[in-house]
C-alpha cells in the first residue's frame, strides 16, 4: 500500500533502552497514545528493552512520542527510530505481551 493510500500516515518503530521496563512504560505509552489519532503497539523485548510501533499523520506521531519521551526520560537512556510509510496495520494502540 502506498504512502499515498493511507493518508500521508507515516510508521516509525521506535527501540527504547535503559530502565524502561517494570516502571510503567507501555501503560503510560498506551494511555496517552489515546489523546492522539494513532494506532499500533508497545512490547517489552527480552533483551530489555521496549518496542513501539505507531503509525499516524506525522505530526500525530511527533507529538505523541514527544509527551511519552517527556513522561518516560528519567528512565530512558537511548532511543532508536525508524521511520517508514504506513501499512495500515491498525486499529487502535494496543499492549502486547
């Protein structure tokens, strides 16, 4: 599906490291990603850190993962994004274990 297809929406995956698991991270990824009209996911990963995938205009994108990176940064040490065009692979932002 082309960028174009769905909107303009973009998709970044974002990779975070430090103490970001066990201190809330996905509840409060989750909470706030309903103040914004995002959709995908947050997942603990066995080597420590979190995954989210979201997708969303970019300017959605931009601010939720701003607020998040804001409510989170005590706890976060690095953070990796990749940024793609969006598949449309959601409907709604989900916790996944």
């Amino acid at each position: 599906m082309s960028e174009e297809a769905i909107g303009g929406h973009r998709r970044r995956e974002v990779y975070y490291s430090g103490q970001v698991q066990g201190v809330g991270f996905r509840y409060t990824a989750q909470r706030l990603a309903r103040r914004y009209d995002v959709g995908g996911y947050v997942r603990n990963l066995r080597d420590g850190r979190v995954e989210l995938v979201a997708e969303g205009s970019a300017s959605e994108l931009e601010a939720f993962l701003t607020e998040l990176y804001g409510a989170m940064r005590p706890y976060i040490r690095d953070v990796q994004t990749v940024d793609q065009a969006a598949r449309g692979d959601f409907d709604g932002f989900d916790i996944r274990f």
